[in-house]
C-alpha cells in the first residue's frame, strides 16, 4: 500500500477514518481469537497429539474455557507419526462386568534404536474394562514375566479385585512353564490367540499403534533424534 501526506517537522501526518464497528471485526478480537486457536494447538501437543475431535470432547466436558474448539491447524507431526494400514476388522464382541476381569498384554519390539538406559522393548498390560494400561520398558523379553508379577500386584490392590483372564498372542514369553505356574497359582485363567493372528488380541494390537504413534508425533514434531 502506498499512502501520501505532508512533512511536519520531518514527520508525514496521515489522516485516517475509522469504519463503523458494525462493518469491521477489532484488531483485539481477533488476537483473542488467535490465542484460544493457540491453545487447541498446544493442548493437542500436549497430550501426545490426542486426535482432535476426542480433544473437543474433554475440553467440552471438563468446561473448559478460552479455547477455540474450530479445527486446529495442520500438523505435521501427526502425519508422519501415525502413517499406517488400514485397521484390523472387529472380530465378535467381548463382555467384561468388572475391572482386571480380563487383562490382555503384548509385548513391543524390537525397536531399531534402543533408548539411552538400553531398553529396545515395552509391554502393556490393558485392563479391558477401564481401558487402563500400564507399560513397562524391558531389555530382554525374558523380563515379561517380573514385569507381571509387578502389575499384578500392583492392579489387584488398587482395585480390591483379582485378575481373572490374561490374553496373549501365543508368544514364546508367556508360554515358559514359570509364567503359566505363576497364573495357576494366582488362579488367572490364561487364553492365548491363534498363531499369526493378531486380530484376536486386538485390544493390545491397537494400544501398541496409539503408543508408539504419540511418541513418533512428539518426537517429530520437536524435531528429536529418535534415540528419545
């Protein structure tokens, strides 16, 4: 834009008129506007990239105010981060009355880079009902087995109930005789999934994915070398 004027003590003056509020939006309004779209963007990045519309939902019924609920910005961390193929077909319906009543578990790795105190795998264990997961770095998958007496433990306090069912994938780690002494003696049914057919330990299969996808998001976008 190019304006004219004159020079009054070697400073040009510029006559401007305002416009009616009605036909103009203020400078301030949408600099609010900018900052509550900031915020979407920063809680979305906090919350290891959480995929918009379940942000929208927690932000609507936790009340929280001063946040944009438009849609957030493009973000290139969620791209590169959760690439993948098309999900698993649900296979029948699973009914679980209580918590720890069923307790799926997988183990992930061999990661390609190992993290600075030298752990290359991780196990979950997901409590089907509550949807609740523990996660535990390991070294070696002969850990497996310390790790759920860990958990065991651990769940069975906090909920005053017992572990009925574990489900596997048929994994060398869960079918050592120890482990499935340990599950007779706490009296935990053990059920394990057809060979080569992750479909049936589904629930473990896509917390893996959601996992290891918030991780590569964060990692990419604050630009970390993948040793974190």
């Amino acid at each position: 834009m190019i304006t004219r004027g004159s020079l009054v003590n070697r400073m040009y003056q510029l006559n401007c008129e305002t416009e009616p509020t009605d036909h103009s939006m203020s400078v301030a309004d949408a600099s609010v506007n900018d900052d509550k779209r900031r915020q979407l963007n920063l809680w979305h990045q906090r919350l290891g990239h959480l995929n918009v519309q379940q942000l929208k939902q927690a932000v609507t019924k936790c009340h929280i105010k001063g946040i944009d609920l438009s849609d957030s910005d493009f973000c290139e961390g969620c791209v590169e981060g959760k690439m993948s193929r098309y999900p698993f077909k649900p296979v029948g319906v699973i009914k679980s009355t209580r918590k720890l009543k069923l307790v799926h578990s997988d183990v992930c790795g061999l990661m390609p880079t190992e993290s600075f105190n030298g752990k290359r795998y991780f196990v979950t264990f997901i409590g089907y009902y509550s949807r609740c997961v523990k996660v535990y770095f390991i070294k070696h998958k002969s850990e497996v087995l310390q790790k759920f007496k860990e958990f065991e433990a651990a769940a069975t306090n906090e909920a005053n109930y017992r572990i009925g069912t574990l489900r596997t994938d048929n994994a060398g780690e869960y079918m050592s005789s120890e482990f499935k002494e340990f599950l007779k003696s706490k009296g935990i049914k053990d059920e394990s999934s057809v060979v080569h057919s992750p479909q049936q330990n589904g629930v473990s299969e896509r917390m893996n994915r959601t996992l290891l996808e918030s991780a590569r998001a964060m990692m990419y976008h604050a630009g970390l070398s993948k040793t974190f």
